[in-house]
C-alpha cells in the first residue's frame, strides 16, 4: 500500500494547509497618504505628488482585494477616493496661484495704509 502525496492547501497557501496572510498593506498606506494629502495640499504643494501616490498605491491595493487577496477593500477605497481629493485641490490651488497668484495687489489688503 502506498502512501498519498501530502496536501499543500489551496494555491497561495503555505504548506501544510494554512492560508496565507491577508496583503493588507497597499490598502493601509494608500489610505494614509490619501488622508494626509488634503492637508498638504496646501503646503507648497505637496497634496500633488502625494495624492497621486495614495490613488495609485490605494490602486494597486484594491485589485489586491478584488483577487481576494487583501481583506481591507474599504481601506483601499477610502485611499483612491482621498487620495485623488488631495491631488485635485492640489492641481486646483496651483493653478489659481499662477492666474490669480501675480494678479494681486497685497498693498490693497495691509492694514498699515
């Protein structure tokens, strides 16, 4: 009598039949830098590059979750939602600073006249 091939669970697993760990960590620092986008937005523009990070890492955390490898879809969503808010400010106050920015007779607004 022969013995069966050992059982290594389903595909992705570790051997021996134990699942593998949610990759959750896309999703969580997607959500970070979304969140901490907006506010930066208006630090010498720093919301732009950071947004476009927190979409694209939230992204790429969310395909994660679709495939069922990641269990924090909401985390991911909150990130790629926020983190294109932050990168549309940013863009938003950029381009009213070059139109406006020069435009703007700061005399007018000092109280010492």
């Amino acid at each position: 009598m022969t013995t069966p091939p050992p059982y290594y669970g389903p595909p992705g697993g570790e051997p021996g039949g134990v699942p593998a760990a949610p990759e959750n960590t896309q999703g969580l620092v997607g959500m970070i830098l979304g969140i901490v986008s907006i506010p930066l937005a208006c630090c010498f523009y720093l919301g732009i590059p950071v947004g476009i990070a927190g979409a694209i890492v939230s992204y790429l955390g969310l395909q994660k979750a679709n495939t069922g490898r990641a269990t924090n879809r909401s985390q991911a969503m909150a990130g790629l939602i926020t983190g294109a808010i932050g990168a549309v400010v940013g863009i938003g106050l950029l381009i009213w600073a070059i139109v406006y920015g020069s435009s703007i007779n700061w005399e007018d607004f000092s109280s010492t006249n």
